[in-house]
C-alpha cells in the first residue's frame, strides 16, 4: 500500500553584487532597497544548494535519509 509523504523542500539563493557607497551599513541599506523595490530579483542561476527534508517520517527512517 502506497502511503503519503510531506516532504520540504528549501532553496537557497545567493548573489554577489556591487555596491557604490560609503561605508557598509550604506551599502547594505542601498541593496536592500535594491532587493525590495526589485531592481534585483534572484532566480533559478542564484541557486546554491537544495534540500530535501522529510517532515512525517519517524526517528529512526530520518537518520537513514540523512545520511
């Protein structure tokens, strides 16, 4: 019998950009408001990793995904 799963799956996205300013706090404010009003948008190029995560499984079934 076939059973069903929940099964998390999480991204992560990352760009370097640069940043005219100065000093670092301005330049984190500058490409925050970059970032919010969508001057950049990161996409499927920014992905650095994937994860799988099983949510419904028990203890012991987790640690055998894991590893």
């Amino acid at each position: 019998m076939m059973n069903d799963y929940k099964i998390e799956i999480k991204e992560e996205l990352s760009r370097v950009i640069n940043v005219t300013a100065n000093c670092h706090e301005e330049a984190v404010e500058k490409a925050k408001s970059m970032y919010q009003n969508e001057e950049i948008i990161l996409n499927y190029s920014d992905i650095k990793s994937t994860e799988f995560k099983p949510l419904n499984c028990d203890r012991k079934k987790k640690k055998t995904l894991e590893r």
